[in-house]
C-alpha cells in the first residue's frame, strides 16, 4: 500500500502536535505500573502518591494528545482511509478510560488503593496502550499518516 503522505491538521513547524504529546501519556502510566510494583513490594505510600501524579500528568497530556488526534482525525479523509487509524483512536480512548478508572481507584487510601486493582488496571492499561501505540506507529510508518518530506 502506498504511504497517504499526508500533513497533520494540527502541526507546529510541521511535526503533528499528536504524535509530540502521545509520548508523555506512554511514559506516565509505563511508571504508574513501575511504581505500583514498588508500593506493592515495599508499601511505601511515596509510591502510592508517585503512582497518583503520574496518572494526573498522563490523563492531561493524553486528553491533549486526544484531542488533537481527532481533530486530525476528523479533517484528514486519507487517515481515516488507513486500516489502523478505527483500532488506534478506540484504543487510545480505551487507554484513558482505564486509566481514569485507575486514578479514581488509587484516590483510595493506602494498601487498598493500589494492591490488587489498582496494579491490575495498571498493566492493562499499559498492555492496551501498547498495542494502541502499534497501530500509530503503523500509520506513521507504513502510511505516512502525518508525515511531510521536505526537499
């Protein structure tokens, strides 16, 4: 299949304003799931709290992230053309659902807020988020969906 070579709608210098915040979502709730593991191992409430912020930070810029993903994908015809773009946004919907979940889960107190449920919705939502992150790679990849060759 050819690449869409398609712009992004929302772009900043030319680089998709997306694809620049969807990494600080993947990086908050990646350390959610590192720092829940820490609580559980060592119940020590810095982790619980660590755990809460970085569901915060990773709900803000995803929501951004979010938002500027539908924008693109509702202006672009040619990326809802792609076969990974329907897989892509549910599942980057999915990923903050879990993790709104998550977070109201870990606004409990202590031991309970994390061990087990909110381990466990943390690495679903990691498990979710990386094979939501697959089919962006792949739309950037193979499809060129929000890529520019400049001469």
């Amino acid at each position: 299949m050819a690449p869409l070579q398609t712009r992004s709608a929302v772009a900043v210098g030319g680089q998709p304003i997306h694809a620049m915040l969807v990494q600080f979502p993947v990086v908050c709730f990646t350390l959610t799931l590192l720092t829940d593991i820490a609580y559980w191992w060592t119940v020590n409430l810095m982790w619980q709290n660590f755990s809460s912020w970085l569901l915060f930070a990773g709900l803000v810029f995803g929501v951004l992230a979010v938002l500027a993903g539908i924008i693109d994908f509702a202006v672009r015809p040619a990326i809802r053309a792609s076969r990974p773009a329907w897989p892509h946004a549910i599942g980057s919907i999915v990923v903050l659902a879990l993790a709104l979940l998550n977070s109201l889960v870990h606004a409990g107190d202590g031991w309970t807020a994390v061990v087990p449920w909110g381990l466990t919705l943390s690495a679903v939502t990691v498990i979710v988020m990386i094979v939501t992150d697959w089919f962006g790679r792949s739309m950037a990849y193979r499809h060129g969906a929000g890529v520019s060759y400049h001469a």
